[in-house]
C-alpha cells in the first residue's frame, strides 16, 4: 500500500504501526517508490488535504493508497495553525521553524490548550474511506524530549506529565492522533479480510 506522502518522519511511523498489527501489508512512502512529484495542499480542512493527497498517489500510482493530514489546533491563537501546521513559518520552513514561531506567539499566553487532529483517508479498490482521531494538550513553554518530529517536543497530552517526543515511539503511537486515526484503519482493514 502506498502512503501519498514524501515526510519520511510519517511514513515510518505510519509503517510502524502497521508492523504491530502484523497485518501483512506493507507500506512505502512515495519515496520509497521513486516519486519526488510534490503533492498540493489546497484544501481548508483537514479532510480536503487528506483526499486529494490519496486522489493524486492513486492517480500517478493505482493500487490502495492512504495519505493523512493532520493539524495542531491551538485554542488562543484561534484554532491557527490548522490546516497550516507543516508550513506555519512559510512555505520552505522547517519543523523547528514552526516551532519556534508557535512558542513566540505563545509567549505570554497562559491558555496554552491544542488539540492535534489527523484525517486519514483510505483509497481501497477504488473506494474512498475517511478515518481521523484527535487529542487534546497543551503546549509546553519550551522543547523536552529528542524523539518524534515536528511539533512532538511541545505538546504535552493531557493526564501526562512528558511530551510526544519524551514517549518511546510506541506510547507515543498508542495514544497520538495519527495513532487513534490508523487504529481505525487498521480494524476496519480487519473487518474486511
């Protein structure tokens, strides 16, 4: 199965969970396959992002393609950055980039509640499918933790005391929002074998 993104960061974590479920599949990212062709992100939401990622893998590539979007949604800065998450600092940023922009405009603010959303969406003999899961933190002051990517070393989940990126891959996978969203995937995968 082939996972419509060029974030090696996500697919392995995608194929990580796949691996534990021993579902038999095996996913590769698209570069992986050989294709360095960008991938649009033109929607509003979430779900758009998510569609028209696995619309264009399955159009360059047929076969069962997944792609995900997901979004960190902070409560002060109203719900920003959204569906701008990967590229809050610009369009060429990078992960710390974003980072460092999302602590300075949080600088002072005391209400530092998120949410970190993901959207699936499953292309499967020519069907689509939508999945998604969510959880809800808080944005830490500064960064803690070497693993993960991204936003991982400033958002703590709730009812914990570490951020994503001071969780093993699996505890992180087990509670994120990218790992609520392919569970549901992978048990409807499941129901249909």
């Amino acid at each position: 199965m082939i996972i419509a993104t060029h974030n090696e960061h996500k697919a392995h974590e995608i194929a990580a969970i796949f691996d534990e479920n021993d579902l038999g599949i095996r996913v590769q990212s698209l570069c992986d396959i050989g294709d360095g062709e960008p991938i649009p992100e033109e929607g509003t939401t979430l779900e758009e992002n998510a569609l028209s990622k696995a619309r264009a893998g399955y159009e360059r590539h047929g076969g069962d393609v997944l792609a995900d979007d997901t979004g960190l949604e902070v409560l002060a800065l109203d719900g920003r950055p959204g569906v701008y998450t990967a590229r809050y600092a610009g369009e060429h940023c990078t992960p710390e980039e974003n980072v460092s922009k999302l602590l300075r405009e949080l600088a002072d603010e005391p209400d530092r509640r998120a949410t970190f959303k993901t959207v699936i969406a499953l292309i499967l003999d020519g069907q689509e499918y939508i999945f998604s899961g969510e959880v809800h933190g808080v944005i830490t002051r500064e960064r803690r933790g070497s693993g993960g990517f991204g936003y991982d070393p400033v958002f703590q989940p709730m009812d914990l005391d570490k951020t994503f990126a001071e969780l093993s891959e699996h505890d992180k996978n087990t509670i994120s929002h990218r790992g609520r969203a392919i569970s549901q995937l992978i048990a409807f995968l499941k129901e249909r074998r």
